[in-house]
C-alpha cells in the first residue's frame, strides 16, 4: 500500500539519533482470511504502513502477535533504536511486558521471539489503547484480510490520493417569483384559496399557519403570543429594516439576536427574521473589528432594595481619545442610573473637577462621594455602559475625528435596547413606553397606526394610563434583577417577590 501525502523510508537511510518512533499494529481474522496491518509513526508523524494476508489456519491471539512481530521486524530494518508499541490486544501487550502468564501452547513460541526482537532496542515500551485509537491499523488489518494473494510476490497496490474538490458541485440557488412570502397566508385569508400544486398536507398546514395571522384590509398582520399584532413585511421592507435598526440613525450595531427583539418590539416580522438578522450581524465590517474579547468570568449582579430611579448614580470617565474630536474634545464623562441603566453623557475637553463636577453637585444638590480602587463602592455598572458606549461609537463613525457628533445617536441606541440585568429597555422603565423608532413612521407600525387616528384628548389620556402603570414595569425590572442575582450566586439574599402591588424584601 502507497500513501501518496506520506514519505516510505528507504532502506539505506536510518532514522535521526535518538529518535523516538512509535508502532501501532493490530490483526484481523473473520470469514473472509486472516490479515495483519502496523503503521510506523515517525517524530514529525509521517506514517509508513505494512499488511499482509496470513495464508494459513490461526488464531485472533496468533494473528495480533504475527502483527507486531512484522511491526518489530520493519523497525529493525529501518534501524529505529527507540521505539513505543501500541496494540488494542490486551492479551498480547501484558504476555509480552510479563504482567500475564502466557499458558497457550501456540502462543508461547509468539511471546519468546517477541522478547527476542525487544533485544535490538536501546528503548522500547508497550501499551495497550482502545480499538477506535488504532483505526489505521485495524484498517490495514480487515483490508489485508479480504484481498487473497496466490504467489508470495503478488500483491494489490492500492494507492490514497487527494482530492480537494467534488467531482460534482451542487449548488441550490434562490428562486423569485416576485410574491412575499405571505403570499399564500393572504390569499387565503381573502378567498380561501390554495396554492394550484398544494397537497393536503399542504392544505391542512396552511390553515394551521393562517390562523396566527390578521388581515386589517391591504395589511397583514400576525398575533404574537402576548396578543400583540405585528406587521407583517416583504423582503424589501425587511432589508430596509434590518439596515435601519443595525446601522441607521440610532443604529448600535447590536448583535443578530438584539435586533430580531428590537424589530420584534417594534412590531414587524417576516418568516426568516432571526437568520437574517444574524446573517446581516455576521457580514458588517465593524461589528468583526469592534468585536468583544471575553478573557475574564462576568463579575456577580448586584442587589438593589428599591425601584427608585435615578436615586444613585455611576459617573465614569472615558479618554483620552486619541484622535481628538473637530472640537478639540477627547474624554467622555458617562452617567448611568443603577436602577434603569439610564445614560448621559458629554464631551469635554479636559476633565478637571471645576468642569466636570463643581457645577454639576451645585445645580442637582448632588452628595458627591469619592471612590478608590482599593476600596470601591461601585458595583462596575458605569465601567459597563462606557464599555458598550465606546463600542457603539467605534461602529457608527466614519469619520474619526467627527465621533462627538455620534455621541447623541449612541445615547439614543443604547437607551432603547433591552438590557439583560433588567430585562427592559432605559427609555421604557423612565417614560413608561418604547421609543418610535423613525424607521415605524416611514414603514408604519400599528401602533403608529392607531396614535395616528387619536385626537389629542385621548393621546393625553392613553399616555396617563400608561404612566400609571409604569410602577408595576419598574418592580418587574426590579423582580427579574434579583432573580437574576440569585440564579447566579446561589443565595438566598435580598430576594424581591412581588405580592399584590407591594415590593416586599426577603432573606
């Protein structure tokens, strides 16, 4: 047998000094005949194999031991001094280390002339491995027991190529037939139609199907599992969408699965919205560049007792910025809300105490506490949102020197994406309601729709109620905080239950 990719030593060169080499050998035996194979394994794993078809009456014992003998021969002839033999016979292997007394009259002869090989080595060691660590081997082995050789010099050449490339090259491309992919659904919500090649099965799951969808005139619209209506869209609308939300005005460049639950809330869907998102996450440039490099475990969530908003805040510093802005800015001053993950931030200059903090506690009558690395008292909150806010900026430039003119539409972004801590987004948990985002008024959402048709009177009105219960969304943030922690540490400290319309603390 000739492996093409692999090189044969010949017998006038002899391995490097001090080489260790190593020998796999196995046997076979079945209906068809008796084979043996062994493969030498050189220090930089180049493979040279042996087989033979055993012409005569043995035993799977007698076969394993013809194996490694013809494995020991080969390493003699190749002048291997060092060697390291490996078989999946435990029989052979400890007869032949002396661990199991060898009590079989035929294989007695085999184990003597073994240990009269072992001989020739300056080192040599064996050790048994599973059957499925020897598959070149045993490979060599069942071939060498099908083929059956007449002469002593008759014998197949089998040759391993490479080959790189399929003979036949199938490739599934995208048929269009200029119809959404509601199509179907629509047509039979309005006429109780079928496709013309439909089967029943194919009937019976399109009605299944049309019975999660709406039709509101010209409009379809899906039910979500929360009863909420989405609109459905075609594949032009779903592209304009995913490009606006990713990389639009106040685009983020968040990940696949942020921006198929940012859509999600939007209310917009099409059937292959989560592929597509992730598939457009997969091919943007920057989103590759900017991407996060995570070599340390998250640090444990902290506990909060209250649904108080903006009672305490996080200040943080980021910069210098090298380049400079047009403005001659180069630091970031960010502010998050512990509570709502609410973000300010502003661009400065210089970040000396009279700009960035004497005004500021003077005009809010702010406590201002100072903080050290060796005794902290933050929770890492604010080093978390100027992480995010850094990296959004990063992906919406174009120009470097032009980042400051980003920085509002990275604040918006990143206040109307859901965070994981609290399971809702900033710009909910303050106003009480999802942004619109200006993609809704071009490709008009439902609830768009319907803030279209109110008159000002019952606007002010829808708007009260939803103030009115935007505690109860607070406390549920709240709930899902500390359930959150408590998964995570695995204690029982400061869990808050919701109980009626009450926020109760327990241990």
């Amino acid at each position: 047998m000739v492996l093409n990719d692999e090189k044969v030593i010949g017998d006038d060169e002899g391995p490097e000094p001090g080489a260790r080499w190593k020998l796999a050998f196995d046997g076979a035996s079945n209906a068809m005949g008796h084979g043996i194979g062994a493969v030498l394994i050189s220090p930089r794993n180049g493979y040279t194999p042996f087989t033979a078809r055993l012409c005569f009456d043995c035993t799977n014992n007698m076969a394993e031991y013809e194996a490694c003998i013809m494995g020991l021969e080969a390493a003699i002839n190749h002048r291997i001094k060092i060697l390291e033999v490996y078989g999946d016979s435990a029989l052979v292997i400890n007869q032949v280390k002396g661990e199991w007394e060898t009590r079989h009259p035929k294989l007695i002869p085999y184990r003597a002339h073994v240990v009269k090989l072992t001989e020739y080595f300056d080192k040599i060691t064996f050790h048994h491995i599973p059957r499925e660590e020897n598959q070149v081997a045993d490979a060599l082995a069942t071939l060498s027991s099908m083929y059956k050789v007449r002469f002593w010099n008759e014998a197949p050449i089998i040759t391993v190529e490479r080959k790189d490339e399929p003979v036949v090259c199938t490739v599934a491309e995208e048929e269009h037939d200029d119809k959404p992919w509601f199509y179907d659904i629509k047509r039979y919500l309005e006429k109780q139609e079928y496709p013309g090649n439909a089967s029943t099965t194919d009937k019976k799951y399109l009605r299944r199907l049309a019975s999660q969808f709406f039709l509101s005139g010209e409009v379809l619209y899906k039910r979500n599992y929360d009863m909420v209506l989405l609109r459905c869209v075609d594949k032009c609308e779903a592209d304009m969408l995913i490009k606006e939300i990713h990389e639009g005005s106040f685009g983020t460049h968040a990940s696949g699965h942020a921006m198929t639950k940012k859509i999600l809330r939007a209310g917009y869907y099409w059937l292959t919205m989560e592929a597509d998102c992730f598939r457009y996450a997969k091919t943007c440039h920057k989103c590759q560049i900017y991407a996060d490099k995570i070599h340390v475990p998250p640090t444990p969530l902290n506990v909060l007792t209250s649904p108080w908003p903006f009672s305490m805040w996080g200040i943080d510093m980021i910069g210098m910025i090298e380049p400079k802005a047009s403005n001659g800015h180069q630091f970031i001053l960010v502010a998050i809300d512990y509570f709502t993950k609410w973000v300010e931030a502003a661009s400065y200059a210089n970040v000396t105490k009279q700009v960035t903090m004497k005004e500021l506690c003077d005009e809010f009558k702010i406590e201002h506490h100072n903080s050290s690395p060796y005794r902290p008292k933050m929770n890492g909150a604010v080093e978390a949102a100027n992480k995010n806010i850094k990296k959004i900026i990063q992906k919406m430039v174009k120009t470097y020197k032009n980042w400051h003119e980003m920085l509002p539409f990275a604040l918006h972004g990143y206040r109307t994406t859901v965070r994981t801590s609290t399971g809702a987004t900033p710009f909910s948990l303050v106003y009480g309601m999802e942004a619109v985002l200006p993609i809704e008024v071009e490709i008009p959402s439902l609830r768009v729709l319907m803030e279209t048709k109110l008159e000002e009177a019952e606007w002010a009105q829808a708007r009260f109620d939803q103030l009115n219960l935007i505690e109860e969304k607070r406390l549920t943030a709240l709930y899902g905080k500390d359930r959150s922690s408590h998964n995570r540490q695995r204690r029982g400290i400061g869990i808050v239950k919701l109980q009626g319309n009450v926020a109760c603390v327990v241990s």
